[in-house]
C-alpha cells in the first residue's frame, strides 16, 4: 500500500493555529494503489493511522479534510489512488475532554491503589456528548496526574449525573483490572437510598428481577424488556421498605447486577418512581437536585490486600430536608453490613 507523507515541517508540522490559539497539524497525503476505491473516512485511517476513525469523521463533517484542494463533504465519498488529500488535525471537545480541570471532590478514603469519591448531585462521571469538560474524570486528573496513564482515569463503575454517593476509582492499571474483575464477578457490594412516590404493600422485601434494555419508543430511557422478543440484559435488584407515609417511601437497594438506570426502572415498573426522576415518572419535590437515589454504603476486597473495605456516606442535605418534610424516620446509615 502506497501513500506518501509530506516531511517539510511547513507541511507536516505545528503550522497554524485554532480560533483559541491551540496548535493545528496540518498533514498532506498522495493516495496510493491500496486506497483506490475506498470510502474516505476508511482512506483518512489508514493513512492518519494514529488517530480514531470517529475523530478523523469528526473532522470531515467539520470541514477539516479536502481532497484535491476541494472540501471533503462525506465521509462515504470514493477516493482513488493519487488523489491528494490535506487533513487539518484540529482539536475537537472529543479529543481534548481528557484534560485536567481543578475541582472540589469530596475523598472519603485514598491509599496507592486506590480513591473511594463521595459523588455530588450534578456532576456527570464520564466525558461524553454535552460534557466534554468539568467531568469527575477531569477533577481525577487534575486530583492526581498519575491517573492519565490510568483508562478512563481510573474509573470502573459510574453514577448517573443526579445520583450522589460512593465510587471507588483504580490508582494504577493493575488495581484497574482487580476491580473491573471483581465488579464482573459481582463481588463488589453497592447498596443505595431511594425516596419514591407512593404507598409501599409488597412486604419488607422485594426482589426486582425485570430484565433491562434500551426503550424501543425513546432511546434516551432504559426500559423493562421481554429477552426472548428485544434486545437486553438481566437485572436483579433487592429492594427493603424502611419507612412509609402513605404518599412517599423511603427503600434502600442491593444492586446484584449493574445495569443502566437500574434501580429507577425498576422500581418506576412497581409504579414507585423515584421522587425527582422525571425520565421515568417521578414528580420534583421542593428544595431536591435530581432523582432522590443516593449510594451510600460500597464495600470491595482491596486489589492488593485482598482486605475487605466498608464505606458509608450520608445522603445529601436536600436528601435528608425531604425526609424530614414527609416525616420518613432515618435514623443514620442501613446497611445491615
């Protein structure tokens, strides 16, 4: 397969310069035999090799890539062999979200191996479409530097934005696998603290075992799925009735699985929405930030000790004003652990 690179530092270089003064690379490419007939964004990687095939797309939607001197439009146009192209490697927010962001994190434990981080309301885990930036990823990395050569800077399981509590995060790749392994293997215990609507009358204990998977009628929800008809996973959780008024339920959830929005489509099915979880049916209350689901209590085996750790946290202030204002007694953490 032959293609040629430009070497001239004006050419293949730090040339320019984006709109913010962050350095752009320009690159220039003769396409050779092998990339005759190929989609563009296919062309684009194998020459571009360094870089992904969805950042490189996010390039050529950009107008970042021409093709003999003229703008690329689609991804899927034809190349042939000795077309020139010039790729413009800009920064893009996928590409620059993994940078260090100075932020308030609340650590409940640190040692070498690993961190346990008391999440707040409101603060997305993971950079994705929307939050590129101001992540717990970002506030881990400017916490500790030696997370950057840590995947996804340690993290290993996640909360949605508007569910407080415990996370424990790796220090370095090899507690990393431990925790990812022990995670699958569902040694890590994660109980949590709901608030719902509704008067409780299945018992003292409920086993919630609905499998879950992506709502065919709106793909930004998780939904109760039949396996043998769609696509889905099972999920189990166990779910104890602490107190009850009559209107509103306070419950803490044993997560034996980890799927998406578990606990809220699960307990949304036993027509208990959780307090504030608009998504799923779930009405606002006065003075509470998101849904009224908060992890409280994790416990794992240290990866290099093999130890097992306890943590517990208390859920957050708008959390507890709401239990005082239904008169739901909560007399400290639950857990029986």
């Amino acid at each position: 397969m032959r293609s040629s690179i430009a070497t001239d530092p004006l050419e293949s270089g730090l040339d320019d310069t984006d709109l913010h003064g962050d350095a752009v690379e320009l690159r220039r490419v003769v396409l050779g035999p092998g990339q005759h007939g190929i989609r563009l964004d296919k062309a684009l990687a194998e020459v571009v090799p360094e870089f992904s095939r969805s950042y490189l797309q996010q390039l050529i939607e950009a107008g970042h890539v021409s093709v003999n001197d003229r703008i690329a439009g689609k991804q899927s146009a034809t190349v042939r062999c000795d077309d020139r192209m010039q790729i413009s490697l800009q920064p893009t927010p996928q590409s620059t979200a993994f940078k260090p962001e100075s932020m308030a994190l609340d650590v409940v434990h640190r040692d070498a191996d690993v961190l346990v981080i008391n999440k707040p309301v409101g603060l997305v885990v993971h950079p994705a479409p929307g939050n590129w930036s101001g992540t717990l990823l970002n506030g881990l990395l400017a916490m500790d530097s030696a997370l950057m050569d840590v995947p996804r800077a340690g993290i290993v399981h996640r909360l949605d934005k508007d569910t407080s509590g415990l996370m424990v995060v790796a220090r370095n790749r090899a507690a990393m696998d431990a925790l990812v392994s022990a995670i699958a293997a569902r040694e890590v215990d994660r109980e949590y603290l709901a608030i719902a609507h509704g008067h409780w009358s299945h018992g003292p204990l409920w086993h919630a075992q609905s499998a879950i998977g992506r709502d065919p009628r709106n793909r930004l929800r998780m939904a109760v799925v039949d396996l043998a008809r769609q696509s889905g996973k099972t999920a189990a959780t166990d779910i104890h009735v602490l107190a009850d008024n009559g209107q509103f339920c306070l419950v803490r959830c044993v997560l034996h699985t980890g799927r998406t929005h578990q606990i809220r489509v699960h307990m949304a099915e036993m027509g208990h929405p959780l307090v504030g979880d608009i998504v799923y049916g779930g009405k606002p209350a006065s003075g509470l930030a998101g849904q009224a689901l908060h992890a409280f209590h994790l416990c794992f085996a240290h990866p290099a000790t093999a130890k097992r750790l306890h943590f517990e946290a208390a859920p957050p202030p708008g959390f507890l004003a709401l239990l005082t204002a239904q008169g739901l007694g909560y007399n400290g953490l639950t857990s029986p652990g």
